[in-house]
C-alpha cells in the first residue's frame, strides 16, 4: 500500500519538461521534489536537475548543503524552459553527476515551482 502511495504522489506531480540550450530540444519527464530547495546563492534562481550530458564551456558552479553534505552543483542557463507548456523564467539546470531514475522520470523540479506550475 505505501509504495502505492509513493506512486501516486509522483504521477500527480508529474510534469513534460521541454529545455532549449544551444539549437537543442531536450524533452524530459519530470517531478516536484518538495525537498528539492536548491537555488543559486546570488540570483536566487531556482536549479531543476537532469540526468544529461551536457559540454558546456559555460558552466555555472552552484554551491549546496544538504544532510550535512556540502558540494557544487555545475548549471547551465538555458534559452528556453517551458514547463506543461507554461514557460519558465529565472531557472537554471543542474547537471546530476549520480544518475538518478524515479520511476522513469529523469528531472526532479525545484519546490518552489510548485506554485508557478499549479
């Protein structure tokens, strides 16, 4: 029944994420982690994070702390993030060095879209 549960919750906050970078469309499935509170310390710009390989000469090193864990994030600002077809502004992407699959969704949303999306 919990892993029912589980389920639930993560297909009612799924979502079909569309990022523009550099003439490439990358169509991802992703969720609203509710614990996912990363942002950029200066611009306080929200960081959705993917399962891509994306080279990059222009990253942007995002410092977190999490469950006494401490590290840096490597982010790129895309051109274009549209979220169930409503663009999104003041994002950038994190780039997951440890590949992730929840249920087969490869990008974990920001909390702080959960409004913006609803």
């Amino acid at each position: 029944k919990e892993e029912i549960k589980k389920y639930k919750e993560i297909i009612k906050n799924k979502y079909n994420v569309e990022i523009n970078y550099r003439n490439k469309k990358y169509k991802l499935e992703g969720f609203i982690d509710t614990g996912n509170r990363l942002i950029s310390p200066i611009k306080k710009e929200a960081i959705i994070l993917v399962n891509l390989n994306i080279n990059s000469k222009e990253l942007i090193y995002v410092p977190y702390k999490a469950l006494n864990t401490t590290g840096i994030i490597p982010c790129i600002k895309p051109e274009r993030i549209i979220i169930d077809n409503k663009e999104i502004k003041n994002c950038l992407v994190g780039l997951a060095k440890d590949k992730f699959e929840i249920n087969g969704l490869n990008c974990i949303l920001p909390n702080k879209l959960k409004e913006e999306l609803c």
